[in-house]
C-alpha cells in the first residue's frame, strides 16, 4: 500500500468490486474525458480473479480515502513495446470527491513507486484537450507537456486531441 496524507493507492480487494461496479456503471458520472465504454461485471471479476488487476507491476490500483472508501482508480500500462516507459490514465469515480487533491497525490505516490519499482526513463500520461482539471494534475506532479496528439482520440461522437505529458527519471520532483 502507497501511504499519503489524503489518500491510500493500494491493490484492488475483494470486498472493493461491488463499489467499483456500482461507480463504474454510471458513465455520466465519469465526466466529459474519461472513456465511456462498458465492462461487464462478469468480466471485470474474472479478470479480478485471474490477476487481481495487477500483473508484473503494471495494471489497476484503487484509491481510497482515509475511511478505506473507493474513490477512484490509476491504470498504469506499457504504452508501446519499444518505449522505455509506463503510461498513467486515472479516474475519481465519485464526482463529489473531485476537485480535493486526492488525483494529484495518488499519481504522485504511484510515479515515485513506479520509478522505485522499474528500469524506466519516463512516466507518460495523456490528457484530452479541455480538460483542465486533469491537466493541473500532471503539472503539479511535476508532468512536463511534450505537445498536442491531433484527433487521436473518440469520444462521444468525434475525434478529439489529447496532450502528451512525461516526466522522466532525473526530473522527478522531491
């Protein structure tokens, strides 16, 4: 488990999919970037089952207050096999905890845990155009922005742009 002041980043439980499938299920309530697709439960407990959502120090991490609630969740993934890198995408699942500081101190726990944990140069993450809360996020762990990816994603009908932002191992704030 990552310890932090507001938030805990830790491995998914058992007793957490019920929470996780009840906030998942509501694509309104994930905002306006977060990808809108659907997992069925039955799938998303054997994946749970199989892996735990975790293989080989890479895939989903829970977020959960200091009462132990689920607030949201961080994906961490390869983004390509000739990268040195591991990309980040993120979510508070709860829209009333939105805005608290629980997202920046999360990435922040989990990049410095990444770095510690692999032979990587860089954390990457990706940013879709108008999405400000997000963006304070990456710049306040320390993400520096490398430039805007043209309609290089779908959401809700249309092709948007998203931002690439990395921050690499010498950067890394303290």
């Amino acid at each position: 488990m990552l310890r932090g002041k507001l938030v805990d980043v830790r491995l998914f439980r058992e007793n957490d999919l019920d929470d996780l499938a009840r906030l998942w299920q509501d694509v309104r309530a994930r905002g306006d970037y977060y990808p809108l697709g659907l997992t069925s439960e039955v799938v998303r407990r054997r994946e749970y089952f199989e892996t735990g959502y975790w293989q080989d120090g890479l895939g989903r991490m829970a977020i959960v207050d200091k009462d132990g609630h689920l607030q949201g969740q961080l994906l961490c993934f390869k983004p390509s096999s000739y990268l040195s890198a591991i990309e980040l995408a993120y979510i508070i699942l709860n829209p009333d905890s939105r805005g608290k500081g629980y997202m920046t101190e999360a990435v922040r726990l989990l990049t410095d845990y990444l770095f510690e944990l692999h032979n990587v140069n860089r954390i990457q993450l990706t940013v879709m155009a108008g999405n400000e809360g997000s963006r304070r996020v990456a710049e306040k762990c320390g993400f520096k922005s490398e430039g805007v990816l043209r309609q290089a994603f779908f959401q809700k009908g249309r092709f948007v742009d998203i931002e690439l932002f990395s921050l690499v191992r010498d950067e890394q704030p303290m």
